[in-house]
C-alpha cells in the first residue's frame, strides 16, 4: 500500500500508528489545516490541538486502511479505533510539495 501513498500522508499515518503527535503535525505545511467534518483546525497550533483532543490525545488507531481514490487529493478508507470516535472514515490529504496541506474527514 505505501507505493500508492504519497510520502507526506505516509508520515502523519506512521504518526498516528506511533502515537506522535509532533510528527504528525510537522506532515502538515505552516498553513494547512484539518476539515473534520467542517470544523477546519489551521496551521500547527491549531491541528495540534485538534489532535491532542481529537486524534493521538484519544489513541486513534488506523485498521484496514486502504486507497479508496488515488491521485491527489489522494483518500484513505479506514477503520478508526480508540477512545474517541470509532467506525469508518474516510481521510483526503491534498499534498502540496512534500508536505500536507490538508486532510478531510468524513464518514
């Protein structure tokens, strides 16, 4: 699976999957943002809060992650597990350069 993802969203699922949060904010460019079902969390600060509360800060964890639309935007379908939300999302990263500039959830 790894081929068919772009470097920069292998990095901030690496990330999640080791629970950093500082790496999975450094994945994202200065400016980009997280859209979790239209709340936007822009730039770092902002996305490392959203993480903190919504993401590695609830022990997310990715199963049976897999390429639903390839390109770029690219989106993952995955089953999401932790202590926060858990069911199916679907994740879209827009990659810009070697970095995210945003990442979509929706169910």
């Amino acid at each position: 699976m790894s081929q068919e993802i772009p470097a920069a969203v292998q990095r901030a699922l690496t990330a999640i999957d080791q629970q950093d949060n500082d790496a999975f904010v450094a994945a994202f460019a200065d400016d980009g943002y997280v859209d979790d079902w239209g709340r936007q969390f822009r730039g770092h600060d902002g996305i490392r809060s959203w993480s903190d509360n919504e993401l590695i800060g609830k022990r997310a964890t990715f199963t049976d992650t897999r390429v639903s639309t390839p390109g770029n935007p690219i989106t993952l379908v995955t089953q999401v597990g932790g202590d926060g939300f858990n069911g199916p999302s679907h994740f879209t990263f827009d990659v810009q350069g070697d970095q995210l500039a945003s990442m979509t959830i929706t169910a």
